[in-house]
C-alpha cells in the first residue's frame, strides 16, 4: 500500500506539553495516519498527515449503528533513549477481531503497523522521557458511508492519533478503589463485550460516574445473568491471588482479552507460579478477604499496565485488600513489563519492537 506522506514544516508544528503535567488524553502530536475503505476499492487513499478535523455528513452511518471500534497501544522513550512499541501486531489482530464481529473490513495488519512506525519516526519528538509518561496510540474505524437503514456500511475511515500521556489514574501506582456493581452490567455472552467497540465503552460510564461520585476509581463487573461471577473492570481485565494461586475470569465471550493480561498469565506461568483462568465469584472472594487467604487483587491493562486495588466496596461493605498496600505479585509484574517495554531487561517473549 502507497502512503503519502504530508509532513509539516516546522512553522506548523505545536508547542509541546510540559512532560510532568500530561494527565491522559489531552494533547495530540501533529501527525495522524488515516486511509479509506469501500467495497469496490478495498483500503486506499492512505495518507499521513496534520493532526486534524474530519468532516463527516449528518447521516454518516457511524452516528446512527455505532459501527466504531478502535484499540489502544503505546510507544516508550527506553534505554538509550531508543523508542519500543510493546506487542502492537496483537493489537492489530484484535482489532480484526472486532471489525469481523462489527461487520466492518479488516485492516492489513502489517501496512498499518509499517505505517505507524513510520508516523513516530516523524513525531517522534512527541514520545515523552519523563518517568512514567508515554506516547499512548489510538488506532480507530469508523463508519462514514451516507445513508439510513440498519445494515453494515460500504465505507470506513480508519485512522491513528497519538497522544502523550502520564498516569491513567490519579494514584499512579498505588493501589486503587474499585466499586462493585451489582445494577448495571456490561456485556452478555453471544453480545460484543470481547471486542473493543464504542458502544460498549458508552454503556458503562453511568456506573462509573456513581462510583466516582462516591470516591471509587473504577467498576468491576458481574456477569449479566446471575450477578455473581467476577468479569472485569471497566478498563481493565482482573486478578486476585488467593493461596498463592492466581486467578483471573476466563475469555468467556464477555470479557476482552487483554494483551496486558496475556503477558501477565505468560509471565506468571514462568515464573513458576500456580495460575487459573476459571469463574470465581464476588462471594467467593469476599470469604477469601474475611479468612485471610486473599494476598492480591490487581487489574491489568494498556493504558496503567498493572494496577493494585486496595479496597473493594459491595453491597455497602468497605473491604480493605492487602492493607490498602501493593502486593509483592502486582509490584513485580509491574517492574518485569515496564523493564521490558522500554528495552531494559531480556524479552524471551519477542513483545518489544525497536523503531
């Protein structure tokens, strides 16, 4: 695939954000890559330019039937100052699998990932070195064909936009409060709650603004039709260390399957540790916090990498994790992935690619 390239000169580029003060998503590097997609075409019109406006018609399909999906990945600034994207060919592939659960084309795996490489080369000035910042990637597929009726499109945009970033969450590393909701759910097997569309990013953000409202960082949900077994946090997958046994919900058609989550039970499984994807339940765990056989809970994902919970809150019950501390578990998890990531440390695994 033939990619234009529009660089800016350097009268257009903008003012780069203090490192220290990024927050999440608030600013966006001067690039972008987008290219096109219709039936008789196939992708095309691939082009990487400034960072800017779409324009879009009112009966543009995406703003009707919500067909949107997107991903999440990022680039680091590591050892010598070298610049690694962290495992982005899974990325791709499951953002494939998304757009065949969604009925929208797929991407040519190793075009895109040629084409953002090319695209942090050209902004590479945008990859933070602060410690604990980094260049967060958004690749996206939208609907833009013009028309009304339920039905897939005949026309997409996909794009990327990069957007350097600090901790995801206020506290950083340190443990997080996470709000059990037994009143709304999030997905349903033989739904899309495996894959990473808009739509179900949407569904959840009354629950997360009750929980925030009552000073919980996230939600953790239950399964839609019992409300008992434990699925995942509103972004992020979860684990709990129970015995010394590690035990995450298994991919069961509502969960999505974390890459971070993967690299955890790979990890872990090495290391010699006794790992379980299997149902656990929110009672289950609660006897695990009253008897003292519960170690760690953490979530894993992208954007915060490993996040330790220090409290859980159920039906108006306030139960404290590890002493609101970081487990030995989620602490090295955390220390082993970072290490890796930025070039620090051997990768057996071949996730790092240095540009």
């Amino acid at each position: 695939m033939e990619i234009r390239l529009e660089k800016l000169d350097s009268s257009q580029l903008k003012t780069k954000p203090d490192e220290n003060n990024l927050g999440f998503g608030r600013y966006f590097a001067d690039h972008m890559f987008v290219m096109t997609f219709d039936r008789d075409r196939g992708w095309h019109d691939a082009v990487i330019r400034k960072y800017q406006d779409f324009s879009l018609p009112p009966a543009a399909m995406v703003l009707h039937y919500g067909q949107a999906i997107f991903e999440g990945l990022k680039a680091y600034r590591g050892k010598d100052n070298a610049i690694y994207l962290f495992r982005p060919t899974d990325n791709l592939r499951r953002m494939n699998v998304s757009a065949e659960r969604m009925c929208m084309p797929a991407i040519p795996v190793d075009e895109v990932l040629a084409a953002l490489q090319t695209l942090l080369r050209l902004d590479a000035d945008w990859i933070p070195a602060a410690p604990g910042a980094t260049l967060y990637i958004r690749p996206t597929m939208i609907a833009t064909e013009e028309g009304l009726g339920v039905r897939p499109a005949g026309r997409y945009t996909f794009f990327i936009i990069n957007s350097p970033v600090g901790a995801y969450y206020p506290e950083g590393f340190n443990p997080v409060k996470i709000f059990v909701t037994d009143k709304y759910v999030r997905a349903v097997p033989g739904g899309v709650g495996h894959v990473k569309t808009a739509g179900n990013y949407a569904a959840s953000i009354m629950a997360a603004v009750e929980a925030q409202k009552q000073g919980f960082t996230q939600v953790l949900w239950l399964d839609a039709i019992e409300r008992r077994y434990i699925e995942e946090v509103g972004t992020m997958n979860i684990f709990f260390l129970i015995n010394n046994e590690l035990i995450t919900p298994p991919l069961s058609g509502s969960i999505l399957p974390g890459i971070t989550r993967d690299s955890v039970l790979r990890l872990t499984r090495d290391w010699g540790l006794t790992v379980t994807e299997r149902k656990i339940t929110i009672d289950e765990v609660l006897t695990a916090i009253e008897n003292g056989s519960l170690q760690e809970i953490f979530g894993t994902g992208t954007a915060a990498v490993i996040s330790p919970v220090g409290e859980l809150h159920y039906k108006g019950r306030d139960c404290c994790i590890n002493q609101g501390r970081t487990g030995a578990i989620a602490q090295r998890l955390f220390n082993e992935i970072q290490a890796i990531q930025n070039g620090y440390q051997e990768d057996p695994y071949g996730w790092a690619i240095k540009l």
